[in-house]
C-alpha cells in the first residue's frame, strides 16, 4: 500500500500533516522566491507585489511557514494565548488558519534577557498563528531583502554567517597598505528604535499586514503596553526589517570614498564590514573617521530613528586591536592576527564552570553529554581563525576545573584512584577524560564516551562568500551547491571563481 503525498489542497479543506512532501513544497516554494527576486532586479515592484500576493496565499508557502515556526528551538515556548502546535492535527489546522482577511495580531509577550554588560535585553514572543503569518510574509520578502542587501552585511541572512564577515575584516585589514584606523560602531536599541514610518515607506510588503505588526503591542506583567517604534526582538520578520532598515550604508561610504578620492587624489581606504547592528569601517586616519564618516553614519542613522551608542562606538588603531564577533583583530608588527578575544573564552569557560558545579552529583556519561555541545560549538566557531595556542590553554583550564569535579566527589581517595576511575589512555592520549555508555560493540568491547578536547578540532580556514552572492537567483546556484559540498570537506569538479558571475 503506498502512501500518496500532498503538495497543494485548497484553502477550506483539511490535510493529512504527515503526507506532506515537503520536497516538492520547497522547490514550489522557492520557485515563486526566484520570480520574486527577479522582479526587485528588474525593478518592477508591480511584478514584485503580484508575486509576493501569489506566494502568501499558496499553500504551499503556508505549510512551509508552520513547519518553519513548530521545528524551531522556541517550538514549545508560548505566547499570550499559551499556545503552541505540538500535534499533527494542530500543524495541520494552523496552515488553515493563515488568511490575511479578518487578521489581527495579538499583543507580544515580553520576557527579559541577561546582558554581557549587567542589563537585560526585552525579548518580544508572538503567538505561534503570529510567529507563522510572520514567517509567511518573511518567504515573500527576504528575496527582495537579498537583492536589495549591501554586499558585506552578514547578519541574518541565508547562506551567510559570522566567519564570513571575520574573513572580510581580514581582506581589508590584513595587507602592508590596507587601512590602519577602524570605527567600531553599535546601534543603540537597535531593534526597539527604528521609525514605524520610514518601515512603512520604504518596505516592500503588505502594508496593512506590517503596520498590525508594528502596532502590536505588548504585554509586560499584566499590562498592554502600546508599540510607538521599532520591530521586536524575538519576531520571525525581526531581522530582516532590521537588515533592510541599514541597508544602503555600504553606498552612502562608497560615495564619500569617491568624493574624497577626487579631493586628494588618493585612495582613502573606506570600507564597511556588518553583521546585524555591529559593524565596523576602515579609513586611513582617525581625522577622516571621526570628522566625515562618523557624521554620515550618524545622519544615516537619524533617518530611520537610530543612533550610536556612545560607550560602544570608538575608533581604534589597528596595532592597539579591537573585539568584533567574538574575536581580537590585531596587527603585531605588521601581521594581522585574528584571534578569539578574552571576553570569549572567559564567557565560555564560565559556562563550563557552570555546568559542573550544578551537577557535581550527576554521572560522568551525563556531565560528559552536557558538556561535549558547549566545548564542540565553541571550538566549532573560532576553528577559523588562529587558535591553537588558545585550545591548548582552554583544554588545561577545563582539565583543572575537571579535576576539581573528581576530587569534590572522592574527598577520601588519592590522585591515582581518581585518575583511574575517570581518565582513560586511549593510544597515544592520556588523561582522557571518558567513561562507559553501558553499550557493547559487535567485538565485545564496551563503548566508550569521551569529552570533547578543542586542542584536537582541526583547524580549517574558511572561504569567504561572495559580497553579490544571491541565493535567490539562478545563476548562483553553482556557487553555493559548491559551497555547500566544500563545508562538508567535499571538492567537486572547477572550482567557481568569482570571475564567472561578473
């Protein structure tokens, strides 16, 4: 008996969740983004309204929403109305319930976050028929959103990530006559400030569907609290308004660069490197930072209701260094160095402090399980850059904390016990910090689970994207089917060279 599989069905009539084809839902899907961003190339935005219209009323957009908003890590996290799709028939209903007629959203519920700095961050939970009509809407506008996009932002974008935009600070830093002077920059409440109207004015969407969303409210201890700016963190459409909103900065520098090249006859080394609302931009001198460019981003920035902050934004010497993404940029003499920053690796290794000091009952398979993510996603993230030397401090740190967690536990035994109850010799390694599952191999043998050791992630540098890459146009797809089999260590045929897409 075969199951056959539904990829359309009418707007009134119930689905069967599981027989879904979800491949032949992405490829429809994404054939209507294509059309889109083909539109927004051309610059048609009739053409770009129709398709947009075309694609939040398919259904195939709509299931793909729910799945979307139901297989995320804030699945089980509600909103107001308590909420969420955990069942295929509730799945099922809500791509049902996804019309703009008769659409209201409901108030966000606010939670707060902790900061790095002591303060805390407010984080905005739509309901979850809020959070899929947002990423409805989000399918419809991000290929405009890409094509529209400054080559060198890297924040919340598809295909893209914070070892691209380490890379590109590299490339403009790294060279005997690259720039020597950065503005580091931050945008100050970045999320909650920007301007309603210039959203409203200059985002190609709905507009009756963006302004309910921005007009939302919420609802903070019991009380409903109005929206008179910003797009709240938290929001599936969130950071692409964001994105949209600081797009055309990279511009505004490229014609000041210009402008000040015809002046002195001399390149004045202006660029921009930005990942959500941090960013950074090189010049020649700290006068020319401080004097021309800081004003123009300042007057960019009024426009849409958003300013500096003034204890984050500073301009640095490239021999001094400064933090961005987690990492240290600097020059020692003459060498760009990238490495993770202090700030980091105490964060981190405060993090594993953490779990072992809740858990000193807990058995070592278990600690082991809770620990081998957190040491994995962090020497995951710096693997890019030059680390070996701090691998190999963070692994004696870990090892001390470790050590500790034993001792706690055996106050009355010796170091020799200990080290034979919890660390193993495994071929050339020792002090292996590794313990039995209570599994057998196929050859007798138990199976053994060991902690991750970040001195042995290999490091393998990474290939930054291409600044015009869009995901949403044909002729790129070569290029990141290619990057994608490169991620996972795969050489396939010609390599793409950025010359084929000039």
């Amino acid at each position: 008996m075969t199951t056959t599989k539904v990829v359309a069905a009418p707007s009134h009539e119930k689905v069967d969740w599981s027989s879904l084809d979800w491949a032949m839902i992405h490829r429809q899907v994404r054939r209507l983004q294509m059309r889109i961003a083909k539109a927004a190339r051309e610059g048609n935005t009739r053409e770009v309204k129709a398709f947009q219209r075309l694609l939040t009323r398919s259904f195939s957009a709509k299931a793909l929403a729910v799945k979307r908003v139901t297989d995320n890590q804030g699945k089980k996290t509600p909103g107001v109305d308590g909420e969420t799709w955990s069942t295929p028939k509730a799945k099922s209903e809500a791509i049902l319930s996804l019309k703009r007629n008769g659409y209201r959203p409901k108030p966000l519920r606010r939670v707060y976050i902790p900061k790095s700095n002591g303060k805390q961050r407010p984080l905005g939970i739509p309901t979850m028929r809020d959070r899929a009509m947002q990423a409805l809407y989000k399918l419809a506008l991000e290929p405009v959103a890409e094509t529209l996009a400054d080559g060198h932002s890297y924040g919340f974008r598809p295909e893209r990530s914070t070892a691209d935009a380490i890379a590109q600070c590299f490339i403009s830093l790294s060279q005997t006559f690259s720039a020597q002077w950065i503005l580091e920059g931050d945008i100050r409440s970045c999320f909650d400030k920007i301007n309603h109207e210039w959203l409203m004015n200059n985002v190609p969407l709905d507009k009756d569907i963006l302004q309910k969303w921005l007009k939302a409210g919420f609802i903070d201890r019991g009380i409903l609290f109005p929206t008179e700016a910003g797009t709240p963190q938290g929001g599936v459409i969130s950071p692409v308004l964001a994105n949209m909103a600081l797009d055309g900065l990279e511009a505004k520098l490229r014609g000041l660069e210009t402008e000040l090249r015809k002046q002195s006859r001399q390149r004045q080394k202006v660029h921009m490197v930005r990942y959500a609302d941090d960013f950074i931009i090189t010049g020649c001198s700290q006068e020319m930072l401080r004097d021309m460019v800081q004003p123009l981003v300042a007057d960019f920035l009024r426009e849409r209701g958003l300013e500096l902050s003034p204890e984050k934004t500073r301009i640095t010497h490239i021999e001094e260094g400064f933090d961005f993404l987690g990492q240290n940029i600097r020059k020692y003499g003459g060498t760009l160095l990238i490495t993770p920053s202090r700030k980091n690796v105490k964060a981190f290794l405060d993090k594993v402090r953490k779990v072992l000091k809740e858990n000193r009952t807990a058995k070592q398979v278990n600690l082991i399980n809770l620990l081998n993510p957190i040491i994995r996603g962090w020497a995951n993230y710096h693997r890019h850059v030059v680390v070996m030397k701090t691998f190999s401090k963070v692994e004696h740190l870990i090892w001390r904390a470790l050590w500790q967690w034993c001792k706690r536990r055996h106050p009355k035994k010796g170091s020799r016990w200990i080290k034979e109850k919890y660390f193993k010799n495994l071929g050339p390694r020792k002090w292996v910090f590794a313990a039995t599952t209570g599994r057998v191999r196929d050859d007798g043998q138990p199976v053994l689970i060991k902690l991750v050791n970040p001195a042995y992630i290999k490091i393998r540098r990474h290939i930054k994207i291409i600044g015009k890459a869009n995901p949403y146009d044909p002729k790129w797809e070569p290029y990141f089917s290619q990057r994608r089999l490169l991620s996972k260590g795969i050489r396939y045929g010609r390599v793409v060279h950025p010359a084929d897409f000039s």
